[in-house]
C-alpha cells in the first residue's frame, strides 16, 4: 500500500505519523545542542521551539492533500452565537483551573491579597501567545482541526479526548530533554495536558467545532502562568504541595466534572448526515 492509498484509508494515522517526525526532526538540533544535553558544541536558543510546533498544521496539510487532493481540511462553518458562547465557557474553565482554584487552594487568608486586576494581562498575552510564541497557530489546526472531528467519528468523546490527549503529551517527549523547557515531572504534565485535552474537546463541541476559538483556548492557557504569578504576587502561599502537581490536580478536577456533568458526551451533539469535511 502506497502512502497516498494510506493517507486515504488511515488519514489519521499518516497525521500523527507526520506531526512526529516534523516536530521530532526540527528539534533534533534543539535538543543536542547545548541547551538540552549538549553532544553538539552550540547553543540554540529556546525560541528555535516554534518550528516544531507548525508540525501539526503542515501534517494536517500534507495529509489532506495526499488524501482528498486538497488542502481544505476543516470545516469554514461558524455560528456568533457558539463563538461567544465558545469564548465565555472555554476561558471561564482554563482561568477557574489554571487561576482561581490553584489560587484557593494556595492562599493564605486573607483572599482579599489576590490580585484580581492580573486577569487584565489575558489580552495581550493571548495575542503574543498566538502570533509569536508555540502552540496555539500550528498546533490546534492539527490535533483540533484535524484529528479531533475525524476521532469524534470513530469513538466517544471520552475516547477521543484520552486518545489525542495521550498523543499530544508523548508528541512533547523530546523537549523533556531541554532543562529549561519546563519544570514538570514527566507523570503531571501528562495529567495536566490529558486532563486538557478534555476541556478542549468541550469548548470545541459547544463552538460547533470553531478551530478559531481552539486556538484561542491553547493561547489562554499558555497566557496563564503569567496570570497566576500576577494574581499571587501580594499574597502569603502554603508550600504544602508544588504548583506543578495542583495545577494537574485542578484540570484533572475540571475535566471529571465536565465528564460527569456532560454524561460523557462533551458537548456533542447528534452527528449532521450532511457531508462535512472528513467524509
């Protein structure tokens, strides 16, 4: 079997096969130079990340290309209604997850020392997170745009949330050999990002599969370290458990209540019989 004749019988396996081996590729330099374990004798700054992270985006490309001869592989439908809706939901979960609740938990009384004017550095955070940082604009047309809705037809949403969460968190493998690329065990940013994976597929269902408000989302949650540094900078914090380990916790927490609430389904709704773009 040919790859095109693959790309058309398992387009998602080709996609994964090809965000992998884009990402892992370009950041082969990355991680040998200096600044991850050091076999190459320069250093590459962190920045050089970004390329890897269009993996995903050139991999739904090349796969739609290869299997139905074009490059239109998400829908272009869009409801006002489900955008805002997409937008108020999907930052009220990540901001109570990654913000608020950590935040509770944390804080010594008095909670009148947070800092609640930090919630303004959302805007421009979001913008640079999606226009200059990883993430947001290369990844979600990947794992929201394409492999999300074509999941979404083969199993449940819990399925497909798990699936796609598991292959997000080990597509990450690599940069675990970067020291400065993150600070979290390996075991939490995998329960943090599953857990994400979760309340992605929920803003994603409830926008009417808005690829738009998926990149949004991504880029508020990169946004919000920022955030919650700003809204605990006057307050006295407990020590009694790492921030990494209770921010996993909180989205872990987030997403079994979506889970229950939801009965499983996540948003979803009755799939349409038209023709839509994975067909």
């Amino acid at each position: 079997m040919t790859v095109r004749e693959t790309a058309k019988e398992r387009p998602l396996l080709i996609f994964f096969s090809l965000a992998y081996l884009f990402a892992w590729l370009s950041w082969l330099p990355l991680v040998l130079s200096q600044t991850g374990i050091g076999y190459l004798p320069v250093k590459i700054p962190m920045q050089y990340v970004v390329i890897g992270s269009y993996a995903p985006l050139f991999a739904a490309l090349f796969t739609q290309k290869l299997s139905k001869g074009n490059f239109i592989f998400f829908n272009f439908r869009f409801s006002w209604r489900a955008i805002i809706i997409g937008l108020l939901v999907g930052f009220a979960l990540i901001a109570s997850a990654f913000v608020i609740i950590p935040s509770a938990v944390l804080t010594i009384p008095p909670l009148s020392s947070l800092n609640w004017k930090a919630f303004s550095l959302y805007p421009s955070a979001i913008i640079h997170m999606i226009f200059f940082a990883a993430g947001p604009l290369g990844e979600e047309p990947g794992w929201r745009g394409f492999a999300l809705p074509r999941l979404l037809k083969i199993c449940s949403p819990f399925l497909a949330s798990l699936i796609l969460g598991l292959l997000w968190f080990a597509w990450h493998l690599p940069l675990f050999l970067i020291p400065a690329w993150t600070s979290s065990p390996m075991i939490v940013y995998a329960i943090l990002v599953i857990s994400f994976s979760f309340i992605m597929t929920f803003v994603y269902n409830i926008s009417k599969e808005n690829i738009i408000i998926a990149i949004i989302m991504h880029a508020v949650f990169n946004s919000s370290p920022f955030v919650l540094n700003a809204f605990l900078a006057n307050a006295k914090t407990k020590n009694f458990i790492s921030v990494e380990l209770l921010l996993a916790l909180s989205f872990l927490f987030v997403a079994t209540m979506l889970l229950i609430l939801t009965r499983g389904k996540l948003g979803q709704v009755a799939v349409s019989i038209k023709r839509d773009i994975t067909d």
